[in-house]
C-alpha cells in the first residue's frame, strides 16, 4: 500500500544457493555464509558520483541535457558495473514500499511459493478494487503478486506474520518476533548495503518524522540488480500491466500494477513504486537494452508524477547511449 498525503490508499520455492544469472557475471559474486541466496558484491560508487553523472565531464556526458525532479537517482549497467547516471546516490532516503522487495527476498526463504495460506485479515488494493479478504485461502506466489503489484501493506504483513515463527526455527538466533524484519535487515547487511536499514516489513511511515526503511539510490539498485538475478521469477509479475490471480478454490482476482510507467519501459524485467509523505515519489527498475544485457535505475524522493517521467527519461537515454555502442 502505497501512503498518499491524506489517505492511506494501498498504492518460488525457496532455492538453494542460485546460480548466478547475466546480472552478475560481471558485477562481481560474493558467497554468504548463511544466506540461501548469492549476493551482489560490486556496484561500486566512482568519485564525485553524488553531485551529478560519474566519471564524464559535461562535454561528453549524455546525461548532460537530462533533469529530473528526483532528490537522488542512479544508472548502472550491470554487465559490467559502470555507473552511466548519479545523482546524489549515496544520500540515505526514505525508501516507502521499495522495502516490500527485501521483504519478498526475505520470505521467499522459507515459504514455498506454492502452499496455501488462510488470509488472516482484510487485505486491500490501491488502484483497484481488488482485494484479499480475511479467511479466503490463497498461494503464497498470488500473495506476493498481490504485494507487490498493488503495493499493498496488509498484504506485506500477512506475508511476514506467516513466515516469521518459520524465519526463527530456521534461524534459532534470531528474535521471536519481527523475525522477518530481522531477516530482512541481515539481508541488507549481507549485501553491503551500507545505507539501507528497514524499521517495518512495508516501508510506510512510522511517523510525521520517522520513515519506514532508509537506504540510498546506490544500495537499492544493488539489492534490485540481486532481485533480478537470484530470483527472478518471484518479481516477473511487477513487469506486467496487471495479473489475474487464481485462489484453489477457483475464485479470481486481478490486482493493476501502480507503475504506471511500466508500458514505457521496453525490456522491463522487474519494477517497484513507493510513495508516502516523507519519501515522496520512488521508483526502481531493471530493464533489459538487449539479449541478457540488464540495467538497473532507481529514483529517490520525486513527486508521485515526478517519478515515473524521470525515469522514462533515464530509460530513454540510457538505451540510446548503449544501443549506439552496440
């Protein structure tokens, strides 16, 4: 559920060990002890990376002529790391329902896609009527669907209560409660994400004061670019315009994708909205500029508008510099 200014509107089987797919041979893998999953190790910020565009001047930059309403913004070309856009991407911001990735991320360790959970609560959509009603059983995936998509924040509750108790078993150490906030905070730390801490399993706003998650440009496009590669299959649905979800009983429910700039994105392999008042407008995405050829780009603290034509500019520019080279 995505917080607007006066409502608030909600906006796999557990794998072993994943192969590193194109996202990462050339990025750089590192091995986590305790992790199921391969974490990325080496998106690397260049200097003077936070005041504009890295390593060009403006004579030659081909970001030169491009503004954007974003606080903070990144392009990373993620067959080989390079940095092609920075803005400020290491300043820590309030990340809204981008945090529902690393909750993803976090569950999908113990919870098999394919089981069936009983919803324990009402669970509505944002853009939509769509919904998850209190005592309908569901799969896990079409509730993770259903998450993402909508954006919804009762939808990443749920998620976290029913994996929590099966985090903790997993991980003795770990808290008996909020054990997948933990989880997912460790995730963070794993992946050197040294900006990036989360206070609630769905990013929205803890107070006027007092954000949900935290993290830099820099880091979400880190985590993103994992996403994509490690478990792909779990965010192909935010790549989508809307998906039709199938409960076992056969009941049907379609939940519309809060990106609005998913149409104008060739290539998407995966994205993720978030806005709430503190945050403003996030966006972030891994689109593909040609065959296993990804990028990842995200924009911190635009406006609600703002930042779906940002990022179309970013993808724009981006896709005419790399096909030229091509």
């Amino acid at each position: 559920m995505e917080q607007n200014p006066t409502t608030l509107d909600s906006e796999q089987p557990p794998t072993q060990a994943p192969m590193p797919g194109s996202l990462g041979i050339a990025m750089g893998i590192v091995v986590v002890v305790g992790l199921s999953l391969v974490a990325f190790a080496a998106i690397s910020p260049v200097p003077g990376a936070q005041e504009q565009t890295a390593a060009v001047t403006a004579a030659v930059d081909p970001f030169a002529d491009t503004t954007i309403e974003a606080s903070a913004a990144i392009v990373i070309d993620t067959t080989d790391g390079k940095i092609l856009y920075a803005k400020n991407s290491e300043v820590q911001l309030p990340l809204a329902s981008l945090t529902k990735v690393a909750l993803v991320l976090a569950v999908a360790e113990t919870l098999h896609v394919d089981s069936v959970i009983t919803i324990p609560y009402y669970a509505g959509g944002s853009v939509s009527t769509s919904h998850l009603s209190k005592g309908e059983e569901w799969r896990v995936a079409d509730v993770i669907d259903f998450t993402l998509v909508e954006s919804s924040n009762n939808g990443a509750e749920i998620l976290a209560d029913v994996a929590d108790p099966r985090i903790h078993e997993r991980f003795p150490d770990s808290p008996s409660e909020k054990t997948t906030l933990w989880r997912m905070n460790e995730l963070a730390r794993r992946l050197g994400l040294t900006q990036t801490y989360f206070l609630n399993v769905s990013g929205l706003d803890l107070s006027e004061t007092q954000a949900g998650a935290y993290g830099s440009a820099h880091d979400i496009a880190i985590l993103f670019a994992y996403a994509a590669s490690a478990e792909p299959r779990l965010f192909a649905s935010t790549a989508k315009n809307g998906v039709l979800l199938t409960a076992p009983d056969g009941v049907q429910m379609s939940a519309s994708n809060t990106n609005s700039a998913q149409g104008a994105i060739p290539g998407l392999m995966m994205g993720k909205t978030g806005f709430t008042d503190l945050a403003g407008g996030n966006l972030a995405v891994v689109f593909d500029v040609g065959l296993s050829h990804p990028v990842v780009a995200v924009v911190l603290g635009s406006s609600e508008k703002g930042r779906f034509t940002d990022m179309k500019k970013l993808v724009e520019t981006t896709r005419a510099v790399l096909e030229e080279e091509q």
